[in-house]
C-alpha cells in the first residue's frame, strides 16, 4: 500500500506537504496540490487514512460535488429538482448535506477527494456520468462509500446507481410523436460526451426504427443543454426546407424553449406545423404559448432513493450495492 511518502516522491514534494494538501491547508498552492492529488490518483493513495487516524467518529454529512459547466446549470429544473430529493432524505434521518462546486467535470473527482481526504462526508454521491471523464473509477478507488445519480460508466457496473430509464422514456416519446402522424422527428440532445444525451440517443434510434422511419443525420443535433442552443438547432436542421423535421424531441425544457424562439421567429405555427416535446416538465412549460409537452424525469424521487442507499450502507458500515431504475411520464399539453 502507498505511503505519504511514496505520493511525496512521485510529486516531487516533502512528506508534510502532502499531509497539509489532505488537511486542508489554504497556504498550498493550487499547482502544487494539483500535482500532489495526481500522484495520490496514480499510487492509488487512500488520503482519508488521514484523517481517520485523528477521528473514527462518523460526520453524520454526505458529499456531492456539482459540475458547475453551463450558465443555464442552475436554471435547468434538473439542478432544484436534485436538491430538493437530497435534502428531503437527509433532513427527514439526521444528516447534513455538504455541496461541493467545481468548474468542470474534469475537476470533479479533484473535489470529491478532497471531501473524502479531509474526512468531511461519511459518503459521497456522484451526479456526471461523462463518457470522457472516469470520475467513478478515481473515487472506488477508496473505501468510502458511493452512490452515483445516472448510469454508471460499463467498467465500472459494480458501482451502486440510481436513475431513469431514459432510453426506453426517448423511445416512448418517438412512438407518441410518430402515432401523431409526424415522419421526421429530430432529437437535439445536451451534451453529447454526457451519457444522459448518448442513452437518449440510442432510444431516439430504437424509437424510430420501432416505427418505421428513416433518420436524417440532419435532424440530430445538440444544444448543451441551453436555450440559445435550442434556437440554434432550428438554423441547423432546417437547412433544406424539403427535409426539414415536423417534430422536434428536446433533452431539457431549457432547449425547447430555445426551439420555440426560433420557430417562431420563422413563421413557423406549433404545433400547428410542427409539434415539440421537451423534457423535465419545468414550471415554465405550463405557461407558455403553447403550453410545452414534457417529459416528466423523477430527479427529485431519484436523487432521494440515492441518498437512502448511500446512508443505508454508512449505517450498515458497508458498501452501497444495487441499483434503481425509475419511469419516466409523458405530461400532455398544447406543444405537440
């Protein structure tokens, strides 16, 4: 097993320096603390050693770190759903939940260990599951606890998880548009490095082959999860007038609102030419002109069954296992 000093050595730094990155100390620079996690990444050094030789006592706290990667993060209804889950859960059993911020997915398991080396969580759950980023793998890589919000990346199926099943949710949404008599559906999904967009996809794919229809790369397009980027989608998959869609499925209510803008903006009716469904039934869509057909994702009932099996395996002092996978609803409106 690694040492201080072995993570000492392959940073190029002194011992006590590397017990003061993982106490915390805000006298070490950013450089160097970044070089001192990646040592202890690569000896697969457990830092929380640390702080467990000062304290056995359990925090009564479970960590998330939120990927802070998009102006709209916070505006989506994905971020409040979320939290309302988190906090209805551990309020209701005696804990507190401690957030972490980072400015990007990259940085997220960075912050994560930092919450775990300085023993500030008795658990953590873990939110992104990029396909370029293995923020998983960095954290099974201590004895900590873990629950991930989403899919867990395919070498990693051990992990415990909780989530939608959004593919067979996107195939539904297809098959409901295509029962409406609509041909070319387009799908603008967020982030396509994002597993969330990738399984959403591959439902968009199974949807449209289950009816019977032909996809035009033309009408896939993604919008990073962004209004703007759903008023740009328009532009580009309208591009030839003959093949332009007659139904657009968007990956967040924040991009069909964008959507919206920018058919109109053409002259185009909706859903009286063409019909558009979003996804996580903000309370926005109620309201709008025409009101938004959305699909109804549970963030909030899964983000509360995540944090049950996270603090059920901190009580049982074991491993989280298992997983959840919850339905999703097509809530009906005026859009599509």
């Amino acid at each position: 097993m690694s040492t201080i000093r072995d993570v000492a050595a392959q940073a190029g730094v002194h011992p006590s320096t590397v017990s003061r990155v993982f106490s915390g100390n805000a006298q070490i620079s950013e450089a160097t603390r970044q070089r001192v996690m990646e040592a202890a990444r690569q000896l697969n050094f457990q830092p929380n050693a640390i702080a467990r030789s000062l304290s056995v006592r359990r925090t009564k706290t479970i960590g998330v770190v939120v990927p802070h990667v998009f102006d709209g993060y916070f505006v989506d209804s994905f971020f409040p759903q979320l939290m309302a889950g988190l906090l209805d859960v551990t309020y209701a059993r005696g804990y507190r939940l401690l957030v972490g911020g980072c400015n990007g997915y990259a940085d997220e398991h960075v912050q994560a260990l930092d919450i775990l080396a300085t023993h500030q969580a008795d658990g953590i759950l873990v939110t992104s599951s990029r396909l370029d980023v293995d923020t998983v793998g960095n954290l099974q890589c201590h004895n900590t606890p873990l629950v991930l919000i989403g899919h867990p990346p395919a070498q990693h199926a051990n992990v415990a998880w909780v989530d939608a099943d959004n593919r067979s949710a996107t195939q539904e949404v297809i098959a409901y548009l295509a029962r409406r008599g609509h041909r070319r559906i387009a799908y603008v999904g967020g982030d396509p490095d994002s597993s969330v967009v990738k399984e959403r996809l591959e439902g968009y794919y199974a949807g449209m082959a289950q009816a019977g229809l032909p996809v035009s790369e033309a009408w896939i397009d993604y919008g990073y999860f962004a209004e703007d980027g759903g008023y740009q989608a328009v532009e580009r998959t309208r591009r030839d007038a003959s093949n332009a869609p007659t139904a657009y499925y968007a990956a967040n209510d924040l991009m069909a609102i964008g959507l919206l803008r920018g058919l109109r903006e053409r002259g185009i009716d909706v859903p009286g030419e063409v019909a558009l469904v979003g996804t996580n039934d903000s309370p926005e869509a109620a309201h709008l002109t025409p009101a938004l057909t959305s699909l109804q994702v549970p963030y909030r009932a899964i983000a509360a069954a995540a944090a049950n099996l996270l603090i059920d395996a901190i009580e049982d002092e074991e491993q989280p296992t298992g997983h959840q996978l919850l339905a999703s609803c097509l809530i009906e409106r005026e859009s599509a």
